[in-house]
C-alpha cells in the first residue's frame, strides 16, 4: 500500500507486475528511501544516547559512474550507499567476491567517490561456504590486500573469518601492518604523485604520494600469483615477486 502512493498507482500491485515492468526502477527507489530512513533513525537514536559512537553501515561496493550499473545495483540490494552517507561516519564494505586487482581497482575508485570513512572488507574462510574456490585467499593474498587499502587512503582494513582458513593469515597482516608503520604518516589518497612506473603485465598496479619535501614513495603490487613482474620507474627497473607488494622511494627534485 504504501508503494501504491509513493508510485501514484490506483491499486496494490502484486510482485509479479512490479519486477516484470518499468516499475521495477520505481520500486527499488522506494526501498532505497526507505532503507535511507531506517538507518536515519537507527543513528539519530544511537548518538542521542550516545553521541561518541560512530555509526558505520555494511555496504556493498557500487558501480559509480555506471547510471544503468547504479540502477542493476540499486534494484538488486534495496540500499544506496551514497544517498545513505548522510547519515554515516564511515562503510564497511564488502569485498568478498571481489580480488586482486579488481579490489585494488575498486578500492581505489570508492575512496574517491564517498566521502566518509571507508574500510574494505575481504574473506578469509575457505571454499563452499559462502566463497568459491577461486575466491579463497592466500596468505598473501591477505597482505596486498591490506596494503591496497592502505595505499588508497582506507583508515584500516577487515577481514570476514570463517572456518578452514589458513592460519599463516594472521603473520601475513602483521607483516603488512609493519609496512604501514613505516609510511603511515603520509597522505595516502589524498596527495597523488607524479610517478610513472611501466610494466606489461595487465596484472600490474601502484599507488604513490608525496612527502612534505616533495620526494614520492611508489607502492608498486604484482597480482600474478605464478610469475614475478618486471616494473621500470625512472630508469630503473624493479622485481615483484607474485602476490608481493614493494615501497619505492622516488626523489623528484
């Protein structure tokens, strides 16, 4: 009924003639709103009581730019994250059925269009559950994910753990995290460097920024789980091993 006046109908419809007609689009409007004042309720109670809290939604990564992408996702998941930013201090988005360079990819497209706090969150559960085998990460897997959200400018990272995971995992975050230690005062994703690092393998990404005095690090990542990579950035010519991650220090002046 309430459908029925937002859309302006003179009837009810029944599901069969809202999913198999151009009132799909309005319908999944309808719920969006409708979610978008959920969790506006939901967070104006909660810093009420308790206005330290931060309220942070879990998402699900959007085709941004994509208006008939925005319109498939919107119909799929009943929710809008950008309408529901208003609201939020940050996202927790699901990264489970998305890796590799598709995640460094999206990772870095998101930061860029929302504007709250944005923190990726991939699986480390093994396969049959709610992840096909080709979806299971590997121990370092989990590091260059980790660092992909670091380098994008993500306050910090999560990880869904299920059963049969691989305990070597958790040596793999800490090693990123010694990583971040050592660069964590640099404006990831916010100050973009001028560096141009070359290599022909489509399984190649980086990410770099600018110090104070103008110098760059290059974080460059190899998504080629069989072979090494060979990158090349300023003359030189650098070795990713697979599955690795490397920090360059590049003077620009």
């Amino acid at each position: 009924k309430a459908f029925a006046a937002y859309a302006g109908l003179d009837h009810v419809p029944t599901a069969k003639e809202i999913l198999t007609s151009a009132l799909e689009d309005k319908w999944a409007s309808f719920r969006c709103e409708h979610n978008l004042k959920s969790v506006e309720v939901l967070t104006t109670i909660i810093r009420e009581f308790n206005p330290t809290l931060k309220c942070v939604d879990y998402d699900y990564v959007m085709p941004y730019g994509d208006e008939e992408g925005m319109k498939a996702r919107r119909r799929r998941v009943g929710k809008d994250t950008q309408m529901n930013e208003k609201w939020l201090d940050g996202h927790l988005c699901s990264y489970y059925h998305r890796i590799d360079l598709e995640s460094f990819e999206t990772i870095r497209k998101d930061t860029r269009c929302l504007k709250r706090s944005y923190i990726p969150m991939a699986a480390i559960a093994g396969a049959n559950g709610y992840l096909r085998p080709g979806e299971v990460l590997s121990p370092r897997q989990v590091r260059e994910f980790a660092l992909a959200a670091f380098v994008n400018g993500c306050p910090g990272y999560a990880f869904y753990a299920g059963v049969g995971y691989d305990g070597e995992a958790l040596q793999a975050m800490m090693e990123a995290q010694d990583l971040v230690a050592r660069y964590e005062d640099l404006p990831w994703g916010k100050t973009d460097g001028t560096a141009a690092p070359t290599c022909a393998n489509k399984n190649f990404a980086f990410a770099s920024t600018v110090r104070p005095d103008g110098s760059e690090v290059v974080a460059l990542f190899n998504y080629d789980g069989q072979d090494p990579v060979e990158v090349k950035l300023d003359g030189k010519s650098y070795t990713i091993a697979p599955y690795d991650v490397r920090f360059v220090d590049r003077v620009t002046k």
